[in-house]
C-alpha cells in the first residue's frame, strides 16, 4: 500500500505571508509528484508538478522535491483569501496518483 | 483552455439500481482515469484506460464496477447494484501521456452520487 501523508492539521496564515505544506511519501520508486488544490465541494484542481530533485517556481507557489528524504513541500507566497482552500499532494506510482488527505489553508486577510 | 467534462454533475439513484456516469476527456488526451472521494476522505484511485483496455485498477474496482469507452470521445463508469457506500464524489481525469512521464492529470468538476 503506497501511502502519502499529510499529517498536520489546518494551517492560517495572515494575508501576504508565506504558507508552508510538507508531504512524505512511502513509495521510492515513485517519479512525479503533485500539488492540487481543492476548494469545499470542486475537484483538484492542479498547481504544480515536480520530479526532479530541488526547487521548482510557478508564480507565488515553490515546489520541493527530496528523493532522498522522500519528501516533497510547496510554499505559497504573499497568501491571498483566495488560496484558502485544502491542498492536495499525489504521488505517482504503477500509472496512478496516490492522494494524501490534504491540508486546510486558511488565508486570514 | 480544454476541459475534462463529466455528466451528470448530481446523480440520485436507489440502492440496487445501476448508475453510469460520463465523462469525456480533453480531445488529446491518451490516458484515462476514474477516482472517488468519499465526503472527508482522500481521493482514491478507482481505474486507469488506455488504448481501449484497463491498465490498473484497484481493489476497490471489484466486479461490481466496468468502463468503457463506447466512441471516440466518451469514457464511461458503470455501477451495477449501487450500495449505500458507493456515495461518493467520481472524479474523472485525463493525461496526454502516463504518469511516469511526469505528465498531470486534469480532473473534471466530478459527479456526485447519492444512494437512498
């Protein structure tokens, strides 16, 4: 059972921060990991995508990725209202995505 | 920008009834796939179609469960003797490629399904 955990609970940050989620994995064989963002009762909506080792930016959102460690993370900066939504983290692996639970984000203006 | 499209976007069926649920991918797109989210669950992995046969499936895909993709444009879930844990969100996805190309998958805006 491939397993992908997301284990801290809902995060609010002030308007303009930084927000910071972390995501380990089980699988070492997994190559392409993923951010989607969910909105209460929508479907996940993709943010960034990352497998190779290191950093990778799309606008206000940084993906981490950490084969070693297995882990991969996403900041967000200057936190909007509108990013107050639940992050999703997938992880690749036999041809289909293994969710986390997710992450709240709570974007306080 | 292309879409994933899935119909209906509410669906009420009656125990024991048989429900299929539609989507059709973006127009490119290769690789198909069906996940479920149960109300305060993860996402899970139903189902992955390409080249007309299912690729993987999980145990949760029992005999109970089918796809298929009946013309060029539509890919279809089918549900035979719903039971009131099959209330879920579906979530249909697509790729241009698999996943171990590194290729993301769309989802479309799901169809929620109610068993009474």
């Amino acid at each position: 059972q491939k397993e992908v955990e997301q284990n801290s609970g809902p995060l609010s940050v002030p308007e303009g921060a930084i927000a910071s989620l972390n995501c380990t994995y089980s699988d070492r064989g997994s190559q392409s990991f993923f951010w989607y963002r969910q909105y209460s009762g929508k479907s996940p909506e993709l943010i960034m995508f990352i497998y190779s080792n290191g950093d990778k930016e799309d606008g206000r959102f940084t993906a981490q990725l950490n084969k070693a460690s297995q882990y991969v993370s996403l900041l967000i900066r200057d936190s909007q209202p509108s990013d107050s939504a639940t992050y999703l983290c997938a992880v690749e692996g036999n041809n289909r995505l293994a969710f986390g639970k997710g992450n709240q984000v709570v974007v306080i203006p | 920008e292309p879409e994933v499209t899935q119909t209906p976007s509410h669906q009420v069926t009656q125990m024991g009834q048989e429900v299929i649920l539609r989507c059709v991918p973006i127009s490119n797109h290769l690789y198909f796939y069906w996940y479920r989210q149960i109300l305060g669950q993860k996402v899970e992995f139903l189902v992955s179609f390409y080249n007309n046969e299912i690729s993987e499936k999980s145990e949760i895909f029992d005999d109970q469960f089918s796809v298929e993709r009946p013309d060029g444009s539509n890919f279809t879930l089918k549900i035979r003797s719903t039971k009131l844990e099959d209330s879920a969100m579906y979530f249909c996805a697509s790729s241009e490629q698999g996943l171990d190309v590194g290729q993301p998958q769309h989802f479309g805006d799901g169809t929620r399904l109610s068993i009474l």
